[in-house]
C-alpha cells in the first residue's frame, strides 16, 4: 500500500463535510483517520468514530491549543489536572491516537501515579 497524507481544510461549522472526507478516506484504504485540530472539534472526533468504528482515529492537539490550554492550566493553580482533563476530553470523544505537545508531561504523570492514570 502506497503511504500518503492529504491536506484538507474544512471550514467552521463543516463537521457534515468532515465526515463525507472520512468516509471517502475509509473508501480510499485509509488505515488510520485523522482530526486535527482536535480540542474544538471533539463533536466531529464522535461523529467520526461512530460512523468508522473499526478504523483508527488519532486527534491532533494543536499547537495553538496547546498554547491556550498550557496558559490556562499555569494561571489557574491545577496544572495537572487541567492538562489531563484537556487530553481525557479527546479520549472521551473517540480519540485511539493522541498527538499532543504535553505527551512528555503526561507520561511522566503517568509514572509518578503508579499507572492509576490511564488515558
């Protein structure tokens, strides 16, 4: 299978037209499917993982996402929990594959927790 990756740019408000590029990149041999940015379209990760259950769904958060919620968590006093929040959200819509800037915090989050944390 020949590996490639298409850009395309879906405008506000498009969740409908997300899905139709979904299903024409499952018709297509699409292994995995892609949503990025993720944290403001977690309606379309669903709708996506609903419609191809069987398929992998990776989420890309941002960087301007983790940007603004990187800020929010250091100005609000709960750091790790804002930051898991933000990463569980993307699991909690559909996400198998999460791409995110805070990865090495969270793993090393993961490991002070003795693996009771689990995305």
């Amino acid at each position: 299978k020949q590996m490639y990756q298409r850009r395309v740019r879906v405008p506000p408000g498009g969740a409908g037209l997300c899905c139709l590029t979904a299903e024409r990149d499952v018709q297509e041999g699409a292994d995995i499917l892609m949503v990025k940015p993720g944290q403001f379209y977690l309606d379309v990760v669903r709708r996506v993982k609903d419609a191809h259950p069987d398929h992998l769904l990776a989420v890309y958060q941002v960087s301007g996402e983790y940007v603004m919620v990187r800020n929010y968590a250091e100005s609000s006093g709960k750091y790790e929990q804002v930051v898991i929040e933000s990463v569980c959200s993307l699991k909690r819509a559909g996400a198998d594959i999460i791409i995110s800037y805070f990865t090495p915090e969270l793993l090393e989050m993961m490991s002070k927790c003795n693996g009771v944390l689990s995305l």
